[in-house]
C-alpha cells in the first residue's frame, strides 16, 4: 500500500465506528492535523453515510478510498440505513 500512495512517512492510522441514527447527523468540520498532508479514506461497508470533502458528498461504498488533504476542513455525516459503518483513516506524507 505505502508504494501506491507513494507514502514517505506515516503519521496516523485509526478506524472509525459509526451507529446508526434514525435522522442523518452532520458532524464539525475538523482537520485531521494542523497541516497540509494526504488522508487516505478506506470505506469498509456500503451504507447511506459518508464524508464531506471540498463541499462534495461522498457515499460510503465498501471498497472505495477517498484521497484527499486531511489538513484541510471536512466532515461526515451518519447513516439511517445501517446499524454500523466502518472506515479507516491513513494520514500520511
């Protein structure tokens, strides 16, 4: 993977666990870290939550990664569909 994302240094790895909500909760934006940098985004299961990303939505689809510059502001949002949503997040250099 380190080779595909042409990573140089990791800085943080976490996994993330979402309920299900019976009304769609947007969550703070937030940056991952202070600085500019590259989040890697891996969805793990399909479900009607997903990620805000430069004022785009992005659906969680099982299988996808979103690459994008964690040190900028983005948010998700929860899903009403299923009882659990997985991602996993890679902030990287």
């Amino acid at each position: 993977m380190t080779e595909k994302l042409n990573m140089k240094a990791l800085l943080r790895s976490k996994a993330n666990l979402y309920c299900k909500t019976d009304k769609r909760v947007d969550h703070d934006d937030h940056v991952d870290m202070d600085f500019s940098h590259k989040g890697a985004l891996l969805n793990l299961n399909t479900n009607n939550g997903g990620t805000v990303i430069d004022g785009k939505s992005y659906k969680s689809v099982a299988n996808q990664v979103l690459l994008f510059d964690a040190g900028k502001p983005h948010r998700s949002f929860t899903q009403t569909d299923e009882m659990l949503r997985f991602n996993m997040i890679v902030n990287y250099l």
